[in-house]
C-alpha cells in the first residue's frame, strides 16, 4: 500500500506540471483540446491526491508500523477517530493533507467555470497546478510521507500528548483548509494581472471563493483559541505565540481585502490595494503552514522541526517576485475610475480601515520573526512578548472596532451634516448611557470603558441598520418574522456582515473582560483546606493515582462553592504516557459560567498528599465562544447562495432599505 501511495504522488506531480504546460500552450496557441486536455490533468490530479490521502489513512487504520510515518505519529492504543487525525499531525502528513484539499479546490473551480471566465480559466487553473507542484515536489522528494523503515516495527511512538485531544479532530485541518482556501482569489487576481482583465468581472467570480477562505480561517483561529485554552494550561486562550501570530495575519490581511474590494465594485477605486492584499494573504498563508511545522520559531504549538525552511522561503521569493512583478507591470491600467470626495464617506472609511488592519499585520509580523532578525545580527534570539503585542495591537484593534461602527453609517462619496447627526445620534446616546452603568457598577479601568464603549457603540449601529430595514419591511404588510428574514436574503453580503460584526463584538467583550479582570491565585492546600477566590471557595480531598493503558494518570479532587452554593467537584489532572514520560500532560478542570470561568491546573504535588494548583478565574470566556459561534453564523449567511425570488424582493420599490444614501 505504501508503494501505491508514492506511485499516485508521482502521478500526481506528472499530471500537474504536464496540465501546467497544456494550458499555456492551448491558450497561448488557442488550441481547444490540449486545453481541455490541462483541464483533465487537473481532475487527474486530484484523483491521484484522494488515492495517496487513503493509502496513508488506511496505513494509519491497520497499524502498518512498517510505514516510518505510521510507526512516528500512531500507536494502537490511540482511539480510531484520533488515529485518523494523525494523518495531519506531522509535517509529511499535513503537507499531504494541505496538497488534497488544494487538488480538491483546484477540481471545484475547473468544474464550475468549465463554461465560463473562459479567458482567465487556462490561468488560474495553471497557477493553481503552480502551487500543487511546489508542495508534490515536496511530498516526492524531501518530505514523503510513505518512507519504509527497514523492519516492523511492534507498537508506534503515539501522538505527542497534547495533540490526543477532541480539538485535533477540527482544528488542524480547518486550519490548514482556510490557509490553503486562497489560493484560488490569488490565482483569479494573478490571471486577471497577466490577461489584462482588470475590470469588476474576476472579483465577482472570486468573492465567494474569498468569503469562503475568510469563515474558514477565522473557524480555523478560533478553534485554536479554544483549544489552547483547554489543553495547555495556562489560564489563557491567545499567547501571541508566533503561530498564532502566522494564523492570525493571513486572516486580517483577508479581511481588509474583503472590505476594501467593496469599494472597487461600487466606486472602481483601490484597484492596487485589493491585488496586493490578495498577493500579501496568500503569500501569508504560505509563511503560515511553513511556521506551524518547520520549527524554525519557537513556539508551544510546534511539534516538529524540519529542513523545509529553504525550499518554503524559495517558494516564498518566487511568488513575490512573481505576483509583484505583474503588479508593478500592470500599474498603469489599475487607475481608480474616481478620486475620494470627503473624508466622511464610505470609501474613506474603508480606506482606514485598510491602513490599520496592515499597521496590526506589520507590528505583528516584525514582532514574530524579531528573534530571527536578532540572531542573524547578534547570534542571539531574542523573543518579544505578549505585553509587545498588547501595547501596540491592542490600541489598533480599538480603532478597528470604532471604524466597525462608523463605517456602516456613512454614505458613498460624501456625508452631509444632517445625516451625520440622525445615523448617529442614538447609537452615541446609547453607547455612552451604558458605559455610564458600567462605570457605576466598578467597571473602572479606562482602557475597558473605552472598549466597551466602543462594542456597545457597534452593537447600537448594526441592529439600528436591521431595524430601520426591518420597519420599512413591516410597512409593507410583513411581520416581524418574515421581515427579518427577507431583509437578510435581501443583501446577504451586506447584512451577513452585519451578523459577523455582532459576533465580533461579542468576542471583544470577553476579550476585554479576561484581560483585565481576570483573577489569578497560586495556592498549596492539603486534604480538608480550602481557599478563596473571587466569588469560588475550593476544598481539596484527596490527591489519588491509577495506570490505565498508556498512561499514568494523578488527580486531585476539589469541592467547589460558587457564591456560597454547592456547585460540584472539579478534577485538575496531570497525565503521564509511555512514550513521553517527562513531558506530563496537563488536564485543566474548567467550570463555565455565563459570568466567568473557573479554571484549575494541578501544578504538583508532595508525597504528604499536598497539591498545589494555579487557579483563574476568567469573565466572560463564554461570550468568545458564543461570539465565535455568531461570526459563523454571519459568515455562512454571507456564502449562501442568492435566490432569485429574494433578489427580486429586494429590487421591489419601497423595500429596498429605509436609508436609500447608505445602502
């Protein structure tokens, strides 16, 4: 079976470079066939893709420890659905997993424009196969995930400890999917840079393409927050730990995109920043993959280190020179149709919104490779930490907030006093009598009344827009119900967006609320001692320790009390497996709480029976999850597909929006 994996990775290789070459040379030579014959190639290498993904699946389910991949990253004590997550686990896997999916991607776009964007096809689908090259070569020659051992081995090594978790199931390969999801906007704006197609047309085609990359690598983030907060125990759920940091920026860079191209489809400006912000998102997706496996940051969510970090930066070069070399090319023909009238409009907006979300890519950015600039100047690392970032991001994730408000309330091309001061008035109104509250009940750090006035200003914004839509509605005989439902099929886009930013603002409120008054105690109790922190009282009984296959388990016991009340036992838990004896596992005791979190992490022990733990208690984390779960909802409202009769609702006269300037 392993030889039938390496045998479909070189079929897929040779079927990639020769549908590069079939259609450049159909296009170039207007040859119908050999066109669709590149386009076949495409399809035959994603058949060869599924057959090498299930072949190294299917090794990983029969416990083939013959296969050097099998032997490292599975073991037979792994549960079935955790020995299947391990085909991504490592670096030869998760490039296998990352070449499929983009094979998939890659036959999904040939099929559904098999009939259409017949000139910008031959490219993009070259481009496409471009990228599916450098990660085959990979796969064939430096990283092949079939490699024998020259004997069988009884048992495998297993997971490292902290991937043997539900999370491995969902994050990783959601992840590594949204990296892999741009490449298809990139190829779209490459194609249109090197035909000269510069007009709205390859936009269209690539938007939900881009929505789509975008929801996925924002799940993508929050699952890896989620995961981090429940696994790695220590009390937090974003470290700005260079990994998150490569997650992170592709998906800001994506954002602004997903905003500013507004402004070309409707205004035809910002014809450069949107093929750059293309070119910069997918070359960071790329830094990204290579960041997660190559090792060559330190990081507490890498696993492995490799030689890759060449070829990645060799790749890297080759796309930037070659994207920007194109750019710069077509610089001429990329003229905004029209010039910004005021600073008080939609487009100047989003504009602003633009220079922040690079302004955080760049401080984030420099702050990542910060320790490798310093040792190739000083020979020494030297990191930058959290309070870095914090510092610098944290005040430009607040204008980012505010301009999430603002935005939606300005008009194209030019606002007038008068509607400056009705769009305005009460969500302001709103924003400052809440924080008015907050302030009262000992919300006191300025900082955090800031943030929150700013979410409650954002919140006042958006569900004024679904009012105002939703009463124009109701004018018209619906009610409520099926007002708010025909408002959103109305302009998905627009109002999915709106859903998405109430989802943020939810997140940034348990941001705001861990961040600055989280409660943190370390504490040493023996059996029958309790101790207090904020409104929890924990008492320990006993410290116990049972073998289980694989692994050695000590726990202790805590009674809780939550405002006086009983409210359960918690098991903070340290594990020990065979294979990673000296790097015991750490299993947090977690109570939520619409309020806040309780978290618990065994820290040791003695041999009396004393225990000591690191407790949090965290505000609000249940409203990041809960936001989170609303930014989904937001982003699948903006992917689903338009229906006629919707379309037609909306173009009906007197329904079109209460506020026909700002729509």
């Amino acid at each position: 079976m392993a030889d039938l994996g390496t045998i479909a990775l070189l079929i897929a290789l040779a079927a990639a470079l020769y549908g590069i070459l079939a259609n450049v040379l159909g296009v170039t030579r207007s040859n119908i066939p050999l066109l669709r014959s590149g386009r076949n190639a495409s399809l035959a290498v994603t058949l060869s893709m599924l057959v090498a993904a299930s072949v190294l699946i299917y090794s990983l389910v029969v416990h083939d420890y013959s296969v050097q991949y099998v032997a490292e990253h599975s073991s037979r004590e792994m549960s079935l659905p955790l020995t299947v997550a391990s085909f991504y686990s490592g670096q030869e896997g998760s490039l296998l997993y990352w070449a499929t999916t983009l094979s998939i991607f890659t036959a999904v776009v040939v099929l559904q424009n098999r009939r259409k964007n017949l000139g910008l096809m031959p490219y993009v689908t070259s481009i496409l196969l471009g990228v599916e090259t450098f990660f085959l070569l990979m796969l064939n020659f430096v990283s092949n995930p079939f490699v024998r051992l020259p004997f069988t081995a009884p048992d495998g090594l297993g997971l490292n400890p902290l991937l043997e978790d539900p999370g491995m199931l969902i994050h990783p390969p959601v992840l590594l999917a949204g990296y892999m999801s741009w490449s298809v906007p990139f190829a779209f704006a490459m194609s249109a840079l090197i035909t000269g197609r510069l007009d709205t047309e390859w936009i269209r085609s690539t938007r939900k393409y881009a929505l789509f990359a975008w929801t996925i690598l924002g799940c993508g983030n929050l699952l890896g927050m989620w995961w981090a907060y429940h696994v790695l125990g220590w009390g937090g759920y974003w470290g700005w730990d260079p990994v998150e940091n490569a997650a992170l920026m592709p998906w800001l860079t994506g954002t602004a995109y997903l905003h500013s191209v507004m402004v070309q489809e409707r205004r035809g400006m910002l014809k450069v920043w949107n093929l750059a912000l293309l070119i910069i998102t997918f070359n960071l997706s790329i830094f990204g993959t290579f960041i997660v496996r190559s090792g060559v940051l330190s990081s507490v969510h890498s696993f492995a280190e490799s030689s890759l970090g060449p070829y990645f930066f060799s790749f890297l070069a080759l796309s930037i020179v070659f994207s920007l070399g194109w750019l710069f090319y077509r610089m001429p023909e990329l003229r905004g149709e029209h010039e910004f009238e005021s600073a008080f409009s939609r487009e100047s907006s989003f504009l602003l919104n633009n220079l922040v979300f690079l302004g955080i890519v760049f401080a984030t950015f420099w702050g990542s490779i910060f320790p490798l600039v310093t040792e190739a100047l000083q020979g020494v690392k030297l990191t930058v930490g959290p309070p870095f970032f914090q510092r610098v991001d944290g005040p430009l994730f607040l204008v980012l907030i505010a301009l999430m408000g603002i935005g939606p309330l300005l008009p194209w091309r030019k606002a007038s006093t008068t509607t400056l001061r009705r769009n305005f008035a009460i969500p302001v109104a709103i924003a400052l009598i809440v924080t008015a509250v907050l302030i009262s009940m000992g919300i006191q750090q300025p900082p955090a009344d800031v943030a929150l006035f700013l979410c409650v200003f954002v919140t006042a914004t958006t569900l004024q827009e679904f009012v105002w839509g939703t009463r124009v509605r109701m004018r018209h005989g619906q009610n409520l119900f099926v007002a708010l439902i025909s408002l959103l099929a109305s302009n998905r886009r627009r109002y999915g967006g709106y859903v998405v930013h109430l989802g943020i603002v939810l997140m940034a409120v348990a941001i705001v609320g861990s961040q600055f008054y989280q409660l943190e105690a370390n504490t040493s109790l023996k059996p029958g001692e309790s101790m207090q922190i904020g409104r929890y009282t924990l008492t320990m009984g006993q410290l116990q320790e049972a073998a289980y296959p694989g692994y050695r388990r000590v726990w202790a016991d805590l009674a809780v009390q939550r405002d006086g009340q009983s409210a359960g036992t918690i098991y903070p838990a340290k594990q020990f497996h065979i294979h990673f004896e000296t790097e015991p596992n750490t299993k947090v005791a977690l109570q939520s709480t619409p309020l806040d979190d309780l978290y618990v992490v065994l820290a040791g022990w003695q041999t009396d029976g004393s225990a000591s733990f690191f407790v949090f208690v965290n505000p609000m984390v249940m409203w990041l999850w809960i936001g989170g779960l609303v930014f989904l909802f937001g982003g699948l409202i903006t992917l689903w597909p338009d229906a006629e009769p919707a379309r037609a609702l909306a173009l009906r006269p007197g329904l079109e929006g209460a506020r026909v300037e700002t729509a």
